[in-house]
C-alpha cells in the first residue's frame, strides 16, 4: 500500500490547476550568505551577541530582539547530526528505488537540512558531519553547491 | 469578558474522498450543528470560518470562496488560519468574538477537502519550506517528522513498539465514532511495526490519513446560553503561542509553544495542577508521537514520560486520564482545520455526557484541546468545563 491509492469509487471530477510560478530574491542576508558558499566555499552565520545566538545560515536581523545583524562568522563545514532519517517512498507515497538518507546538521542555533552520504547504520545521532562542497567552477550560489553531508573520518 | 458557553455541535462524516463540495461539507456540518440547539441562521450574530492552506481545496481565497457554506451570507465574517492549528483556534476567535460583548451568538465552522489536490496532498507542502536553504532538495513533511521523531526516541530511549501502542489505542477508539474514516477494533502492535516505512522511523500507521470532512459549533454568550440549554459547556481558558518559523531552530524533542499556550490557558482557567484538574486531554495526534510530545507541552506528563500514560493504561478511554477518546486525527481522520475542531466537539459531547459507545465513565467535569500547526510551530489550547 501506498499514499497514492487509485480509488475506483472516486466520484466524478473537472481537473484544472492553479497556475504560479514565482521568482524570490536572496534577500539582504541570503544574497551574502550564498555567494560566499559560491565563491569561498565557506558557511557562515550571524550572531546576535545580546541574545547569544548564532544563525546559520546567516540572517539579516535577530528574530527574538529585531536587531540588525552586522557580526558575522565563518562556523566552518563541520557541523553536529542533530537527527537523520531514511526515506522509502517520493512525494506522492512511491517507493524510491533506494533509499535515501537525510539529515539535520545543527551548527550554531541552527543547521542545515540536506542528503548525507554514507551508511545509515554508521550514523548516530551526535557524530560530526562534514559538508561536501562542489568544485568551485560548478557552484552557482545555491543549497545545492552543498552536494551533502558525510561523516568526519 | 462575558463567560462564553458551546452550546451546540455537529460534524460530518471523515472520508478519504467525499463527493461533497468544500462548500456543502461546510453547510452539512453547520445545519448540524444548528439544529442540535434548535437554532436558525436568524439568531446567528457572526460566523467564525477555519481551512487551512488554499492549496488544499485548491482555490485561492478559498475561506472567502467556501463562506456561504459556512452560513456567512450578510454577516460579519471572518477566516482563521493557522494551519494545522487552525481548528482549535476557530473556536478561540469565536470565543473573543462573544466574550468581548460584540456578539451574543456565533457559528463556527471549519472545513477541510484535501482530495482535491492531485496526485497527493503532501506536494501542497512542498512550497512551505524555505525557498533557498529547504526547496531546492524538494523536501516533504515526513521528512521533518521522520527527523523530529527520530531525536525525540533517540533522547528519551524510547521504542517503536511502545510508541505503536498510541496509534492502536486512537484507531481502536475510532472504532466507536460514528463519523471515524480508520476505526479499527483488533489492530494491533504488530499491524503497525508491520506497515510501510515511509521514512524511518515513520510508518504508514504512524501517520493520520489524508481526508475530507467539517465540523461546526455553535457559541453563546451566558444570558442566551443558559435560556437555551440546560447543559452549557463553558470555554474555561483559552491559549495561543508562535515558536520560531525555522523548524531548525526549535527544541525538536520538547514544543515550547504548546507548553506557553498550555500555560495560558490554564492560568485563565484557574488551573494550578493540570494533570489532576483535567479529566480528559484530546491532544492533536497527527502522528503517534505527536501526541506524546503535546502531552508533556500541555504539562500532563513529564519530559520523556508521556508514554507511560499509554503503557499503564491512564490513557485509556476507562483510565485516569482519558487521551483521545473520540479516536483522534489517527482514528477518525485528519481534515486538518476540521479535525481541530472536531476535539473541541468531542469535549463538548463528553462533558454533556452525549459521546455514546465513547463515553469516558466517571462524569469527567473538564477537559483540555490542543492543536497544532502553521510551519509546525503554533500550539492552540482550549479548556472546556461544565
Ligand atoms: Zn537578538
């Protein structure tokens, strides 16, 4: 069974869709944040010293005291796996080929979400994780010039 | 503020797929509700409307769209939205609608069809992550419950299989709501641990069904509850709390925001020791560990402990603390802004004494709802007495 699920007793449906597409801008914090990943291969973050907190990926204001965020800082490409899970089924409830693996990996008050390469039963929650970063010449400015992450050896 | 009383409820049917439009399902849930305090559309001051996201039924300014089902038709209107907490929280606007004195009786609705979106309704999700850091890996939302779940087993030590036994205690009690979709009196743990790994360790009967389905209300002010029914059933204490819109940036393993909504609702209630004050929780249980989580943010179990609930039977229908009996969304379904509703009905019918097969024995004198939802960060807490 499956989360789709062709139901012979559907009623009687007109199909239509909602059509948008839509272009979103980096914004103040994410048009740095990206081009440094691009161009330095580095991951930064922004710190809001009266709060204590660190934000990766940086961000342009502090969301518990509406401060302006001016300090930056390179929190480097190893990061802690906060949580992972293993996926069986795409979006609409099929099931993938192999399974994927995803993480959480907490840097700072933050971290990033993204696919891990390595095998699901040598992951603890806890170990350090290392970003694989694209070769330069390939980065465009994007999550996905982070190819994923692996385990530190 | 003037005491505010449920004086009235009635609720669909949940389905997987309901021929219905979102607008009669609307309309059948309010006629329902309507007629079960004998009330017309012309003692109805204001009408309250929750859906959530547009997406599902797949129109644009869709609460808007749905109104006449509701019964807004030349009155004052209004929408909440707050995703999945959405439910509970129509009921909270209709609460300050009348205990601020500008309307003595108000109809709230709320309505879900989530058949709609095609192929599957989890792609409507797709576009509630963040557009630069999350979209790009074409995430879903089992992937962020997968990994919730996943840090709230690995903190406290906990097993699936004990997990498991919230998912068959809720579907075992659906067995018993007329309106349940997944009712199911011989599940077991085993079926369970047996069903398909979505994404570990999620699966398929972890997890409430997609569905269709509404709920109604109806809420008075004391003067014209008390003329109108012998069995008021009051909105004791009311709460709402936002977390941070980053998923990465909250506690995974414990919500804050229902502990702060939970808070501010008890305080408003006089409550200074919910987990002896409150006789039934109908916590929103959208997956199975969910509904430990929102136990131990409503204060009703420590941190790591709310299973023990399910384990020693405090949880059952018959135990100290009755959780879920009406099924909840992993029985009965998970129309989302419906199946918020639908726990405050439940409390409304067992506190009346009204719930049927499933009544909690013991003439429970107060319960607690809570909902949850927009970008997993919204915790809605109503408390309800007679
Ligand atoms: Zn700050």
């Amino acid at each position: 069974m499956s989360l789709l699920q062709p139901d012979p007793q559907a009623p009687s449906v007109w199909r239509d869709n909602l059509p948008v597409t839509s272009r979103y801008t980096y914004g103040l914090a994410g048009e740095r944040f990206f081009r440094i990943l691009k161009d330095e291969g580095k991951i930064i973050g922004s710190i809001c010293a009266a709060c204590g907190a660190t934000y990766v990926p940086a961000r342009a204001f502090c969301e518990r005291c509406m401060a302006e965020l001016t300090e930056w800082t390179d929190v480097g490409l190893v990061g802690e796996l906060h949580t992972f899970t293993v996926l069986f089924v795409d979006m609409e409830g099929r099931p993938l080929d192999e399974p994927e693996l995803v993480g959480f990996v907490r840097f700072g008050d933050g971290g990033i979400l993204h696919k891990l390469d390595a095998d699901p039963d040598d992951l603890q929650i806890g170990m350090k994780m290392e970003a694989v970063l694209k070769p330069k010449a390939e980065r465009i400015g994007a999550i996905t010039d982070i190819l994923g992450f692996r385990p530190v050896t | 503020m003037r005491k505010v009383a449920v004086i009235g409820a009635g609720m669909t049917k949940f389905v997987r797929r309901a021929l219905e439009t979102p607008k009669e399902l609307a309309w059948e849930a309010a006629k329902m509700a309507l007629e079960s305090c004998e009330l017309t559309m012309k003692d109805i001051d204001a009408v309250c409307f929750g859906t959530a996201p547009d997406a599902f039924d797949g129109v644009h300014m869709n609460g808007e769209y749905v109104s006449d089902g509701a019964g807004a038709w030349r009155k004052p209107f209004m929408r909440a939205f707050v995703g999945g907490g959405t439910g509970v929280f129509s009921s909270i606007q209709g609460w300050y609608h009348v205990a601020s004195g500008m309307f003595d009786v108000v109809l709230v609705v709320a309505e879900e069809k989530m058949s709609s979106f095609y192929p599957h309704a989890q792609a409507a999700f797709l576009t509630i992550f963040d557009n630069f850091t999350e979209r790009p890996l074409k995430p879903n939302l089992l992937w962020i419950f997968a990994l919730e779940m996943n840090r709230y087993m690995t903190t406290y030590g906990l097993k699936k299989e004990d997990i498991a036994r919230v998912a068959v205690q809720h579907k075992r009690n659906a067995a018993d709501h007329p309106c349940a979709m997944l009712g199911e009196p011989n599940i077991t743990v085993e079926d369970v641990l047996n069903s398909e790994v979505l994404a570990w360790p999620v699966q398929r009967l972890d997890v409430s069904p997609i569905s269709d389905g509404a709920v109604a209300i109806v809420m008075a002010a004391e003067h014209v509850a008390k003329r109108l029914t012998d069995k008021p059933v009051w909105i004791e204490g009311v709460g709402w709390n936002l977390d941070t819109a980053y998923w990465t940036n909250r506690d995974l393993v414990y919500p804050r925001y229902v502990e702060y909504a939970a808070r501010m609702a008890y305080e408003m209630a006089g409550i200074k020791e919910p987990r002896k004050e409150i006789h039934i929780a109908e916590p929103y249980d959208p997956f199975d560990y969910k509904v430990l989580h929102h136990l131990e943010g409503l204060q009703l179990a420590d941190r790591g402990k709310a299973i023990e609930l399910y384990l020693d039977g405090t949880a059952a229908r018959d135990g100290n603390l009755p959780v879920c009996p009406s099924g909840g969304l992993l029985g009965v379904g998970n129309p989302i802004a419906a199946a918020g509703l639908m726990k405050i009905a439940e409390l409304f019918w067992q506190l009346r004494g009204e719930a049927g097969a499933r009544q909690v024995p013991g003439n429970p004198r107060r319960g607690v709802a809570q909902a949850w939802g927009d970008l997993m960060q919204i915790g809605t807490v109503v408390v309800m007495g007679r």
